[in-house]
C-alpha cells in the first residue's frame, strides 16, 4: 500500500491533483489507515499512471473517464476506445493548424520589424491592427500546458 505522497512521487501526480481525481470519480476512494491517512494499492497506482499518459496526451477528463470504463471491461471490442482515440488524434491536429498559422504570422511579424524606434515597430502596429494580419487567427487556441 502507497501513501498520497508516495503515490504522486511514482506517477509524477501532485497531491492535490490525486485528491480532486478521487472527488471526482476517475479514482476510487482510497482506503485509510488506523490513523485516517490515504493508503494505495497497486492497482490505484496504474489506474492514475494512466490517467496520467492520457492527460500526457491531451485526453479530456470526460474522455478518460469512458477509457477507464472501456478498460473495466477487457473483453468488449476496442472500436469505442479506437474512435475516442481517434477523435483526440484530430483535435490534435487542429490544434498543430492553428498554432502553424499563428507562427507564420508571428514569424511574419517579427520579420517586418525594421528595428528602429517602437513609433515605427511593425510588431505594435500589427498588434494593434488586426486587418494587418495575413490570416485570420483570431479564435486560435494555444495549447495549455
């Protein structure tokens, strides 16, 4: 059995993070010790190890939680945890698109600057002006980490 603390040490989870996984359901309320302390079993420990690769990998907190259902049960076929996958994938690439386009603008931008006083700074003037923009990248999203 693993403590919190040593739970999040071997997944790389911080405590608080383990705690709201457990509130929330994708973890199982641990057991507690004689002195009400979280204790852990292995199973626990790759139960957020995956949680956590999936998180590594973008997954939502609602698409892990139907993985982690899928994989309660093992003899099911894959097609729905292929399709969540998939689903990711493109998202992903969306994502890569969206943050193409807005380093070739940024790319541009930087480019255009003549380096002379921040009066003529091409970078505060597109900045300032969006229709000097080569694309319109304004619902882009960054990916947070």
């Amino acid at each position: 059995m693993l403590t919190i603390g040593k739970l999040g040490t071997s997944t790389g989870v911080k405590v608080p993070t383990i705690r709201y996984y457990e509130q929330i359901g994708l973890l199982p309320e641990a057991e507690r010790s004689a002195g009400n302390q979280r204790l852990y079993s292995r199973k626990a420990l790759e139960r957020l190890a995956f949680i956590r690769h999936a998180r590594d990998l973008g997954f939502t907190l609602e698409a892990i939680r139907d993985l982690l259902s899928l994989s309660d049960s093992p003899d099911q076929p894959c097609a729905a945890a292929d399709a969540i996958a998939r689903a990711q994938l493109l998202e992903v690439e969306s994502r890569l698109a969206r943050l193409t386009a807005l380093k070739a603008e940024l790319e541009r931008m930087v480019e255009q600057c003549a380096g002379g006083s921040i009066a003529d700074c091409r970078v505060i003037e597109v900045l300032g002006d969006h229709s000097l923009c080569g694309s319109d990248h304004r619902h882009a999203e960054l990916i947070q980490a």
